[in-house]
C-alpha cells in the first residue's frame, strides 16, 4: 500500500490530509504527489508532501529486530 502525505493551509489552520493507494498503483501515487507539487509551486499554501510506502506481505511484528544487538566483526587477514 501507498500513502501521499500532506498538510494544506487555509485562514492559517493547517490540515493534514492523507490520500491511499492500492499495492500495484505506485504510479498513480507518484504522479498524485506530483500534481500536489505542481500546485504548491502555483501558489496553493500546501506543505510537506511525502509518500510512504508498506509492504503488506511483511512477516512478523513492526519494530521487532529493535532489540537486535549488532556488533562489527573484524576478520583477520
């Protein structure tokens, strides 16, 4: 799934707005974020367009391997 981000501003009272799209509408998410873009450069009071994405086919709980200790191993040469 994707996600377009953004916060519009209208008599000084930001908005966050949000817009989802389907797995396999990458495309259409993009050019969505284009077109907010394009509008903000018009003029338009729109900031911090962003898009994020989550893979829906991910295994395991979010945030799990932060308890993960990682640690450099120096190989001998």
């Amino acid at each position: 799934m994707f996600a377009v981000f953004w916060i519009e501003i209208h008599n000084q009272i930001k908005m966050s707005q949000c817009k989802e799209f389907q797995s396999g509408d990458m495309v259409a998410a993009l050019k969505f974020a284009d077109e907010l873009r394009q509008r903000q450069a018009a003029g338009e009071y729109l900031r911090h367009i962003t898009m994020s994405s989550e893979n829906t086919n991910s295994v395991g709980i979010p945030s799990a391997a932060m308890a993960y200790h990682w640690a450099e191993h120096k190989i001998a040469a």
